[in-house]
C-alpha cells in the first residue's frame, strides 16, 4: 500500500504543488486497494472523500433496474475518483467499481473540509485543482451526449 | 488515373470485400484496365454509385501494394449502394484527389495518431508507411475512438497493432457495458495517456469535426504546437477540384486545399457556424 505523503508528492493530480500543503493533505490521507469488482462508493451514499489512483482501473456506473448498466467512464492511475465531496450535499452521484485490482490513496472529505475553512490556502489550491477537472468532466460528458459518431448525412 | 473530362470516372472492379462493422466494410478495388493509381497517405477518391451518385471516400491503405482500400460505413443512398456491392461488381472512382499526411515533415517526431469512428481509415493509411519506416519516427502512439466497441473498425488488426512494442494503442468508447473490459471516455480525455513530447509531436487527427475541435484544444492544452497538429475534414465534397463551391470553408476549399489541414491555418474558420 502506498505511503500517502510520498504518493500524494508525486500525484499528477498534484503537480507543483506546495510540500506545506502536501503535508498538510497527507494529515487526511491513507493507503487504500479494492480488489476487482470491489465498489468504493456507492450512488447515494455520503461522499466522504476521493481517491487518487496510483495503479489499476475503476469504471463509473450508472445502475438500471432489470437492466446492465451503464459505464459513464474509466478512470486509471494517475486520475482521481470522486468530486462530489466538494458540493453539498456530499453524496455519491455514481457506483465506482474496481475493474481492476487498486493501489491508491483516499483523502478524507470531512478532514479536508474542515483544514480548508480553516486555511483559505489550502481551500483556494483545491479549488484551482478541481475546478477544472469538473470543467473537463462536463466537457466530456457534453461529446458523450453529442454521440458524434452517430450518423451523418453522407 | 484521370479520363480526359475530370468529372468522368474511371471504371474499378471490386476485388474483395472486408466486413468491419455491422455497418461498414472495405473495398478493394482495381482498374478494369492498367494498374491502381499512385496516391498519398490522407488523399481521397470519389467513388460513383451508377445511377445513384458520387461521395469521398479516403483511402485507407498503403499506395503501390495491390488493389486501392476505402472503407466505407453505409449511412446515406450512395454509401449504402457501395455497401451492398460484391466481388466482381463494378463502379466509378476518380482521383486521387486533396492534400496528404504530412509524413515526411513529421519525420524525426513523436506521431500521435488519433481517429474516432470511421476516421481510423484515413489514419490507417498514415500509420501503415510510418510503421514500414519506423526508425524515421520518435514514439508513436495511436488513440482510437468509438461510439461502442461494436462500432470499432479494423478490430482484428487493432489487436496486432497492440502487439507491437513499438507502438502505443489506446483505444475508448464512449457507451459500453460493464463486459467491455477496455476504456470508456470521449477521446480527447484519453490524450493524457499516450506517451509523447509535446515539444516534439506531431498529431494526425481524423474523425468527426466536433471530436476533431475538442481533440484539437485537448492537444494545444497538452502544449503540442497548432502548427504540428493536423486535422483531415470531411465536409460536403463534390467536384474534388475546387471548381462547385459545395466544401467552400471561408477562403479554403476542402478538396483542394485539403482534406487535410494544420490546426493554425483553420481553427478560426472551424470555430464559425456559418460556414
């Protein structure tokens, strides 16, 4: 399992970041792995932190009933797993499942919080790291929508 | 080959026909006289329906190695008529036609091919000569996109592709099932998993214009330069030499002075819905 300040320093996600805050993040932070087809969250439940994934694949999922579901989107080492921790009312808007087996590490929502009301710095350096994964997300879910592969005129 | 009058094809005879998709197969063609024309990696052809009409079609092999390859996915009369020939059959094509893949200036870089849906043809036809001449490339990495994995074309030889340690395939979809054991995500979000310089890439991109914009930024945010990206349009061609107006783009014509284009000479124009 990975040693959470080390992992967190080489993160891509955190990327130049400050070693203060790092510190800081590490103070939340703790080893985790899913074995495949394990869930580590389920839709509706409280989003209590993230994870940043140092090795294996998760697959979003949206569940129907009486049918497959749907797999929004994968997501692998290197990535992070789970926004929802940043908007009220923190709940899950999506199954996460382990598709293959993870190595990561999973940061404490609530311990986050509360560091960041407390530290505008550490507050403001999240937000300027997840604004634009949520802009990206968005984006991609737009092209998703768009289903540009579908027919074409020709 | 060209007839005297540009606009009068020259007869092929359909060698074979490859199934890709539930919608879309390759044909291979020859001349019912002489030898398949030369062509560049990225140009196209169009190919006559009799009776029914003409449309674009890249090609998607290699040029001087047997019948001429075009992938075809049936979606509108004259696709679905070229479609449903067979072995034997005949039909019009004229060409070669519009601007290549810039291979020889992309020699000494890193390539990123990247293709969604049907664009995987035309990349094809630039990955098959970089691949015979490897050692002129840097990393080469290719991204695929569909809509589902039903919807992949080339599937069988994408897995020898992926057997190769030299070159990178990724490939995602944008819908799948939880038995789809690949990547689900739109392709310009995947662009952080190919291996490259930025510094020293050069990108190919093919596949739908929307896909191709979003790619595009996806790559300029990754710090490849616009000019070292290209992108191959397909707009609404029908001439093939710039003489009806039909894929007017702004000042460009797409059949002369593409379909392929660096991103620096048409992203303004591609960022105008008016034309």
């Amino acid at each position: 399992m990975p040693d959470p300040k080390s992992a967190l320093a080489k993160h891509p996600f955190f990327a130049g970041i400050d070693p203060a805050i790092v510190e800081t993040l590490a103070e939340c932070a703790h080893g985790v792995s899913f074995p495949a087809g394990q869930f580590l969250a389920r839709e509706g439940e409280p989003a209590s932190g993230f994870f940043l994934l140092e090795s294996g694949t998760v697959a979003l999922e949206l569940h129907r009933p009486g049918r497959m579901p749907i797999v929004l989107e994968t997501l692998r080492e290197g990535e992070v797993v789970g926004t929802s921790w940043v908007i009220a009312p923190y709940r899950w808007s999506c199954d996460v499942r382990a598709v293959e087996p993870i190595e990561g590490i999973a940061i404490d929502a609530r311990c986050l919080r509360g560091k960041s009301e407390s530290d505008p710095q550490l507050g403001y350096e999240l937000l300027k790291r997840f604004l634009p994964l949520f802009v990206q997300r968005l984006e991609a879910v737009r092209l998703q929508l768009l289903d540009v592969y579908g027919e074409s005129p020709a | 080959m060209r007839a005297a009058d540009p606009f009068v094809p020259s007869l092929f005879r359909v060698e074979r026909v490859s199934r890709e998709t539930a919608d879309t197969i390759t044909l291979a063609l020859s001349p019912t006289q002489g030898t398949p024309p030369a062509f560049l990696p990225g140009q196209f052809f169009m190919l006559y329906a009799f009776g029914i009409g003409e449309i674009p079609v890249s090609v998607s092999g290699l040029s001087g190695e047997g019948p001429l390859l075009h992938t075809i996915r049936a979606v509108g009369p004259v696709s679905q008529a070229l479609c449903q020939l067979e072995a034997g059959d005949v039909l019009g094509a004229r060409g070669p036609y519009g601007s290549p893949w810039p291979l020889a200036q992309a020699a000494g870089s890193d390539l990123l091919l990247i293709a969604g849906g049907l664009g995987l043809a035309p990349i094809r036809s630039a990955l098959l000569p970089a691949l015979a001449e490897r050692e002129r490339y840097g990393r080469i990495a290719l991204l695929c996109g569909a809509r589902s994995p039903e919807g992949l074309p080339f599937g069988p030889e994408i897995g020898r592709w992926r057997s190769q340690p030299d070159l990178q395939v990724e490939v995602t979809v944008d819908h799948a099932s939880p038995a789809w054991r690949g990547s689900v995500g739109v392709v310009p979000s995947r662009i952080p998993y190919a291996r490259f310089a930025p510094e020293r890439a050069t990108a190919f991109v093919c596949g739908p214009e929307v896909m191709m914009r979003f790619t595009a930024l996806a790559l300029l945010g990754a710090g490849v330069a616009a000019e070292r990206i290209f992108l191959s349009l397909e707009r609404n061609m029908k001439c093939a030499f710039a003489v009806c107006g039909r894929c007017q783009m702004g000042p460009t014509f797409v059949c002369r002075d593409g379909p392929v284009f660096p991103y620096s000479r048409i992203a303004r124009l591609l960022s105008l819905r008016e034309i």
